[in-house]
C-alpha cells in the first residue's frame, strides 16, 4: 500500500488526535470544572483514535478487495465504494481507493 492511501485512510486517527493534544494544550490554561471537562474530552479523543487505528486491519483487507473487483475502473469503484460513505472512516477509505485507481488509469 502506497504511503499516500496509509495517510488517506488513517486520516480519522490524525484528526482525533490533534484534537486530543489541542484540548490537552488548552486544559493547562483553565482551571476548576472546565479543566476537568478539557480532559475528559482529550481522553475521549485519544481512545477514540486509538480504536480507530486498530480496525486499521479490516480496513486494509477492505481496500484490498474492493481494488481488486474494480478492475482499474474508476466508475466502478465509485460505485463499490456508495456503502462505505456512512462514516467518516468509511469516506477516508473510499477517498483512498478513488485516488488509487485515478493514478492506475493514468
């Protein structure tokens, strides 16, 4: 897997983390309740990119697949990728294959 569709696919992982870190930065400004709450959501953030990262398996064995039955068809992985667009890690993955198979055609 090109180093590009790795970044494209695990985009949901960078975002959770940068907000992570950035509410982490801005809890050491505040202090009392909404310190509290600032680190609450830092927490969320960083488990939630966490389990995100380790699905990174399925979500490889999913690309995988669906480059295979488009056969270098740029419609249709447009049109294989339709269910995928319910989540977010679901449209970094479809964002991932159109982009590999544009440069395959090319």
């Amino acid at each position: 897997m090109p180093l590009k569709d790795f970044i494209i696919i695990n985009f949901p992982v960078w975002i959770f983390y940068i907000f992570s870190f950035t509410a982490l930065f801005i809890s050491f400004f505040f202090a009392g309740i909404i310190k509290y709450i600032l680190l609450g959501f830092s927490w969320w953030c960083f488990c939630g990119a966490f389990f995100v990262f380790t699905d990174y398996k399925r979500k490889k064995k999913i690309y995988y697949k669906i480059l295979t039955q488009s056969k270098n068809s740029y419609e249709r992985a447009k049109r294989l990728t339709i269910p995928l667009k319910d989540t977010i890690c679901g449209i970094a993955l479809s964002l991932a294959i159109n982009h590999r198979v544009k440069n395959l055609m090319n």
